[in-house]
C-alpha cells in the first residue's frame, strides 16, 4: 500500500454526521494529519458551527436530522462569502438520486459509505489545495479592492461611489436576467473600474476646475491602466471589458477605444450608464447633486445624442422610477 503524505498546510474541516460511529472514523483519519476537527451531530449544528469557525472544508452526511447534508450544502453554496468552501456529501453507493441533488445543490465530490481512508485523504487533499489557491484568489482582489478604495477616498466627494456602482450595476444585470457570472463581474468591476486612476497625479484627479488638454490626456489613459492592473487575475476575466470600457460612447466618441454601438460590451454599457447616474447625482466640486428625476432627465439627452443605448437605458429608469 503507498504511504499516504501529510496534508501539508494548516487545515480546519467540519464533520457533520449523526451517527458518532462514523464521526469517529473520519476523526481516526484525520486527525493524525494534523487536521483540526469540528463535529456536529446534525444540520442546523452545521450550519451553526461553520458560522462561528469558517472551516476550510466539509464532509457532510447526507442523511441527518433537522437539516440534511444536501439542505446544508444549498445554503451555503447560495451564499457568496461562503460558497467556495469545499464540500464533500457522505452517501450510501446506490444512492444515484442523492448524488444528482447534491450536485444541483453545488457539492464539490461526494465519498460513499463506507468511508475508505485512502480515498478521503486523496479527495480531501485535492480540495484543500483547491481552498488554498481560491484564497490567494481572494487575497489578491482584496489587495485590488483596498487600492480602489483608497483612490476613492482620496476624494471627499466621491466616497460611497464605488459600492453604489455595484449596487446599482448588479440590479440592473439582474433585471436584465443576465448569468450569475456577469452579475458578480458587475460587483466586482463597481468597485475596480476606476482602479487605473492610480497612475493619475493627485493635481489631476483632486482638481476643481476644468482639466487642460494635456491633463484630459492623462485622465483618460485610467481605463488603459486599470486593465493592465486587474489582467493577471484570471478570475477577473469579465470584468476587464468594464474597466477598459466604461467610458466608450454607443456614438463611437468615448475613450479610450472610440467603440460603437453593439461594440461595447453589454457589461461596460451598464457601468457607463450606472457611473453617469450616480456622478449626476452626487455633489461633485462642479455642480450640485441633481434629483434623481432631472438626472434621468439629462441623461435622456444624452441618449437622444446617441451616447447611450436607448433600450438600456430604458430598463435602467425604469428600474430607478419603479415605472
């Protein structure tokens, strides 16, 4: 038999059965690789403890009272700040049926009964290795995130504007019933898009008045950069369209590529149009906060020159007016 190696990193799982026979052999297992266990003796204690510990990963029963394994999977899976934890679903071999539930619940590999330990450890390790690489996934967006942020607030006037994006951005996406995938570049591009500001000098940014030609150059290179800052992150894929361009113009005079029309990517439209609203909205040095109703107004104007995509922004007031 080959030697099974140690799970390398520092890990916390959650075992969720309610027979204690079971929760043993899983703790046999386990425990000597370093792991450090939590146990629950139903669903709902499941759900509980991941709350108070965040585990790196589950093994769940799928049979277990007041909530089953499958019930427990769904919500967590459904939930954004947890829905990357690895979950693994304990079933019985013919249970076929279950299998297919738990997939459509999001399980990420299921172990059949009896547990065999050479089998949960490989499976096991996989998904911490999987865990840790989405972590450094995270990481890094945050890193992303903070910088943005910290741009932002380097204007008193813009604070709130980047998670009012979002916001905005995502209902809209998903009144538009576009996949969860665009949904969550939406969010994400709400907090970046203007990321690329950091290469602009505070002289430039923070001015009051009107910007020279030169230093309008210099602004609009922001999405250019903004995209070269977010390419590495491959989880950023959709999102890198919103940051280069959420100031094109459907008349093809926006920067930085002068795109047209069906051109522009759907995703990049809903910033521009979301960023226009909430620019029109908010005080800014230059002119006071609008009510959203002569918001919409001028924006209206803006879509009679072509700027805007009329069917979008349609929906978009629509949404804003609840007509």
């Amino acid at each position: 038999m080959h030697a099974i190696n140690r799970i390398q990193m520092p890990a916390t799982i959650l075992i969720a059965d309610d027979e204690p026979a079971n929760r043993e052999l899983m703790e046999a297992f386990l425990e000597p690789q370093g792991c450090a266990l939590i146990m629950a003796e139903d669903g709902q204690e499941a759900l509980e403890l991941f709350a108070q510990h965040q585990p790196d990963l589950l093994l769940l029963d799928i049979n277990m009272p007041k909530l089953d394994g499958i019930e427990v999977c769904r919500q967590l899976k459904k939930n954004p700040d947890s829905r990357l934890t690895p979950i693994v679903l304990v079933t019985a071999l013919s249970a076929l049926e279950d299998r297919v539930r738990g997939l459509e619940a999001g399980a990420d590999d299921f172990l059949t009964k009896p547990v065999e330990r050479n089998e949960l450890m490989a499976r096991v390790r996989a998904l911490l290795n999987l865990k840790a690489f989405t972590d450094e996934l995270e990481r890094a967006e945050l890193v992303l995130f903070a910088l943005a942020s910290s741009i932002e607030g380097k204007d008193s006037y813009t604070g709130g504007h980047c998670e009012r994006l979002s916001n905005y951005s995502t209902a809209l996406g998903r009144r538009l019933s576009l996949p969860e995938a665009d949904i969550t570049a939406l969010r994400r591009g709400g907090i970046v898009h203007d990321v690329g500001k950091v290469a602009v000098p505070d002289s430039i940014l923070l001015k009051p008045g009107k910007l020279t030609p030169e230093e309008w150059k210099i602004m609009r290179e922001h999405p250019v950069v903004g995209g070269r800052i977010c390419a590495p992150l491959k989880s950023f894929r959709l999102v890198l369209p919103i940051i280069r361009h959420h100031h094109e113009k459907c008349d093809g005079s926006g920067y930085p590529d002068g795109l047209k029309r069906e051109e522009i990517p759907l995703n990049a439209q809903i910033m521009t149009i979301v960023d226009i609203y909430d620019a029109l909205t908010t005080e800014r040095p230059y002119h006071q906060a609008l009510p959203s109703e002569k918001a919409l107004g001028v924006m209206e104007q803006e879509m009679q020159k072509g700027w805007l995509d009329a069917s979008l922004f349609a929906e978009f007031k629509r949404m804003m007016t609840g007509k």
